[in-house]
C-alpha cells in the first residue's frame, strides 16, 4: 500500500470508497469512484488514470470533484 493511502485511512478511518465503473483499453486503466471521508458530507468523485508497462504503473493520475449540495442540472454525478 502506498504511503499517501495510507496516510488517508490512518487520517479518515471512517472513509469509504465504492467503485462506480472501471475501464481498461491497451495500456490505460480508468476508475471512476465515490470517495466520502467524513460519513457526514456527500464526498467527491474521483477518476483515476493507470497507464502500465507490462504489469507495472508507470504513469498515474487522479481528478475530483466534491459533490455538489445543489446541481444545475437534472443528470446525477455517478
């Protein structure tokens, strides 16, 4: 586990994180997911980026969002 993960359980024990869809094409491995680290507030979405070489990340990005308390629109954010 990575030291950064670890520093967010260690800081949030009562996070969580579900999974809302994965995506694997060639090299690149997307997860898009809902990370809530206070039980109290609605938390973010999150897409994570994996690009490999051979079973090996070599590459990794993550973008969120919080989730908003009013959208501006009827589409849900997951």
């Amino acid at each position: 586990m990575s030291d950064s993960l670890t520093t967010v359980i260690n800081t949030f024990p009562d996070g969580t994180w579900q999974t809302k869809r994965a995506v694997a094409e060639r090299d690149l491995v997307f997860v898009h997911g809902h990370r809530i680290l206070d039980p109290k507030e609605k938390g973010f979405s999150i897409v994570n980026i994996f690009r490999f070489e051979g079973e090996k990340i070599c590459e990794q990005w993550t973008v969120g969002q919080r989730i908003p308390d009013v959208s501006l629109n009827e589409n849900p954010i997951f």
